[in-house]
C-alpha cells in the first residue's frame, strides 16, 4: 500500500469528505487540504498555509476531527 492509498483509507475509516484530488494533494472539508510528500510526511495545510507535518495518519485524521 502506497502513502496515497494509506491517507485515502484512513480518510475513509473516519469518514472525512474528501472533496477532490489533484496529484499529490487531497482536498477535504473545513478548508483543508493534505499533501502527500514522498518521504512518507503528510502536511495538513489551511487556506494554502501548512499547519503541521504528520507521519501517522490516524493522528493527521483525529487533529481534523477536532
């Protein structure tokens, strides 16, 4: 399983909208969207502006259930 599957699954298990994809990013609610970096970070970011860098996705989806 690729990074991208594994964010996509994960988006999934916690029922987050995804909104759209383009590339490396996936665009979701709230004005958010993730970045997929190949060296296995994900970056959070909001209205373009990265907010946090994560390595586990389930940590990246639970800070967007906030």
């Amino acid at each position: 399983m690729n990074a991208k599957e594994l964010i996509l699954g994960a988006l999934q298990y916690y029922s987050i909208e995804i909104i759209k994809q383009e590339n490396n990013r996936i665009y979701i609610g709230r004005n958010y969207d993730i970045e997929i970096e190949t060296n296995g970070l994900y970056k959070l970011r909001s209205d373009g502006q990265v907010i946090a860098p994560f390595d586990d996705v389930d940590e990246l989806c639970r800070f967007v259930l906030m």
